[in-house]
C-alpha cells in the first residue's frame, strides 16, 4: 500500500522523501520515528539488528511475535512476493533479446 505519512507522528510524506518500515511490524514511518534496531527473526531478518519504530522496539520479543502469528499478514507476504517475482520478471524483460541470443549462440554460428 502507498505510504503517505509517517505511522507514530502522521507526518505527511513530501514526493520523494525518505521513508522506512519497521521489520518488526511493517508499518511507514518517518526517519526519526524507526530510528532504532534489534534483532527479529521470526518476521526473516535473522539476528542481526534491523530497522524498527519505537512501539516495537519497547516491546518484547514475545509480545511482537504474538501480535505477528495473530494478524492476517497472508495479504502482505503475497504483495511483496509478487513485488520481487514482477521485479525480477522486469529486468529479465529489459534486456534486449539479440543480446541474450547472441550471448548464447555458439562461435561457430558467426553470420
């Protein structure tokens, strides 16, 4: 979904500003409201800290799993699957087609 304002302050977003979503919960937020990071694994990050808003960063690690396996995220995962599978799809397509098939066909076959 197109995020046009931060999620804690509501600071509208200006064309082409600068926005982040926390890891942990998903949500836009402007930079000063998702300054902070810790680990969350359960939403595929690993244990390496990443970028997270203040809600989640307060809360434990057992209330924001809670809250993930307790909302219908189904939608959201399924978006940014087809996100990364039409992006993918793209730069395969903007390639042009003789330069695949030139880069394929054998020496031999020299024109």
């Amino acid at each position: 979904h197109l995020i046009t304002s931060c999620w804690a302050c509501r600071k509208e977003f200006i064309p082409l500003a600068q926005k982040h979503h926390c890891r942990a919960c998903g949500n836009g937020f402007c930079s000063d409201c998702s300054a902070r990071s810790k680990p969350v694994p359960w939403r595929g990050w690993g244990y390496e800290s990443v970028r997270v808003c203040e809600k989640c960063f307060h809360s434990t690690d057992e209330e924001l799993t809670e809250e993930y396996l307790s909302s219908d995220t189904t939608a959201w995962k399924v978006t940014e699957c087809l996100k990364t599978a039409a992006s993918v799809v793209k730069s395969v397509v903007e390639v042009p087609a003789s330069l695949v098939t030139d880069s394929v066909r054998p020496d031999y076959w020299s024109v």
